[in-house]
C-alpha cells in the first residue's frame, strides 16, 4: 500500500500504538507539530489519510490531501471538529470510535460529584492554605438518597447509572427518544427535561453536540434548577451557555458547577468561570485513562487501515460519500 498519514493533534505520550498497526501496510505517520491551519494544510498534502482527535480538520485542509485522501478517522466520538459536509462531497469516507472511554468518563463523573458532596477540592485549597477545620467548608451532604438527573442516555450515560446507584442514588434521565421501558431496563426513570432540571441534586450532561443540544442549558433552563443543585458536564462545552451559567453562579442559582469541558479549551486568560471558588475544573480529562487511549490508538488506526485496504470501516459516520 504505502503513504503518509497525517496524525493533526493527540493527548497520549506517543504514536506507537498506530505506527505498529499501520507499518504492516507501509504507512508513514505525519506527526504534526501543531493543530494551526495552516499548519496541517501544509502537512496534509500528499497524504492518504488523516487521524484527528481535537484539531480541526476544515475544508483547508481536507482539500490540500485530495485527491490522494482516502479515509478521516476520528480519535474519539464527537465529530464537530471535521468538515464532514465537504469530506462526503469528495468521495471520502470519515469513521470514528464512539465505543471507547464509556467507563472512564461515567468514573469521573461520579468523582466530580463525590467532590462537591464531600468538598474534596475546597478542602484541599483549604488544608494547603494553613487551615485544618472543618467548619471552613460545612455543611457535608451524602450522595446517598440524592437525585441524579442525566441528560443524554447513551453508552456513558448507562455506565454512569449502576455506579450512581451503588451509592443508593435515584437516577432520572431525559432525552428526547427516550421510553419508560427503556430507562427502567437501565435502571432509571425517564422524566421530561423540565421535571429532570427542577428535580435533581446533581445534572450531568451526556449528550452529543448537535444543532439541537448547542446552549440547551441556557438561562430559562438554569432557572429551573434548584439553588443547592450541581451541574456536571463531561460532554461538549458548547452545550452551555457559559455567560448564562456565570450569571446563574454569580446570582446563586445554582450552588456550583463541575466543567470538564468548554466552549474554548483552554478558556481564554481571566475567563471568569476559572476564577470562581464553586468551579471545579479538569482540562477535558475525562476520557482519559491508559487503558481507554491504548484502546482508542489501535481501534483508530484499525480503521484507517481497513479503508487503505480497500474495506469499509466498521464505525462509518457519513455513508453519503459513495454519493
């Protein structure tokens, strides 16, 4: 076969996982240095495909690879950051992985809340400030008894609902084709939005990025929450409205907020949000796991391989290509 591919971006130590699976077929990797533009358009040229976890991958730089371009792989399940409407148009296929991380992201989301139940990171800022007291950071709530509302009802949803319940929670959960058999085969209730934003302690957002999601937590939805309620997303930051959430903050709404993921990664120096002492920040860590990204590093260049060898990828996203 033989070729370059283009890897744009990556969170992991190195590519040794992708060049073992696609050295079989004679592939050398183009490890860019950065994810600017003008960067990859420059890198992508000659290449015959293209491995893209957060870059993006625009119609610059999909045109620059045509037309030795054969395939787009995804490192990961969102496909927000790549031109999917142009890549089709040009005959050229885009997969992903969406069946990787499910634990590892459902695990940090109950971090997140067993750190605002037992104020974890305020006690760390605390203690490491010179004061040993509890009566810095009361009240402690339990998790036990409380309501988890979950927006979004896909494979890390489902794997976040045993482990809530493990710790004796309710778990509630919207989506909008979602049937009552089918939450309460998962061991949920299904509720409208409405009833899940006004009910819950904890709402933890797990749903893709789509036309529909983009700023579905907005003010109107803020407002329903309760004011000692949690909010979590582990998901795409675009799904909030981040100026109304700092208002909502700000106005004690709310009682605080667990961002894993923003609408700029990393948020712009003095962002607001960063500064707020009822914020818990992680820098889209979630997903994260040594065993999770050698698990998305192989399954990635699986894919990439099987397009180079004249097969279809397992996890095709945009079947319109074949025009």
């Amino acid at each position: 076969m033989g070729g370059k591919v283009l890897v744009t971006d990556y969170a992991w130590p190195d590519l040794e996982v992708e060049r073992a699976v696609l050295e079989e077929i004679d592939i050398e990797l183009i490890d860019a240095p950065d994810g600017e533009e003008d960067t990859l358009v420059r890198l992508a040229e000659g290449c015959v495909g293209i491995l893209t976890c957060w870059a993006q991958t625009t119609e610059k730089v999909i045109a620059s690879a045509l037309p030795d371009l054969k395939a787009i792989v995804r490192y990961g399940v969102g496909l927000d950051n790549i031109a999917i409407p142009f890549a089709s148009q040009n005959g050229i296929p885009v997969a992903n992985v969406p069946d990787f991380c499910f634990v590892d992201v459902a695990e940090h989301t109950m971090a997140l809340m067993l750190s605002f139940s037992r104020k974890i990171t305020p006690f760390d800022r605390s203690t490491r400030s010179g004061s040993w007291s509890i009566q810095d950071r009361l009240p402690l709530n339990r998790i036990t008894g409380r309501t988890l509302g979950l927006i979004g009802f896909g494979q890390i949803a489902m794997e976040v609902i045993p482990r809530a319940k493990a710790f004796g929670m309710r778990v509630i959960a919207y989506t909008p084709s979602l049937t009552d058999e089918r939450a309460a085969a998962a061991g949920a209730e299904c509720v409208s939005l409405d009833e899940l934003l006004e009910s819950s302690d904890f709402v933890s957002i797990h749903t893709p990025l789509t036309d529909e999601t983009e700023a579905m937590i907005d003010a109107a939805a803020l407002k329903r929450m309760t004011s000692t309620a949690f909010l979590i997303n582990t998901s795409r930051g675009d799904v909030i409205d981040e100026a109304a959430l700092l208002a909502a903050l700000k106005g004690n709404e709310i009682a605080g907020a667990a961002l894993d993921v923003r609408v700029e990664e990393p948020p712009a120096d003095g962002d607001e949000l960063m500064q707020l002492e009822n914020v818990i920040h992680t820098p889209h860590a979630a997903f994260y796991s040594a065993e999770s990204l050698a698990e998305l590093q192989e399954k990635a260049a699986m894919e990439m391989k099987r397009v180079l060898t004249g097969e279809e990828p397992l996890r095709l996203v945009n079947p319109e290509y074949r025009g």
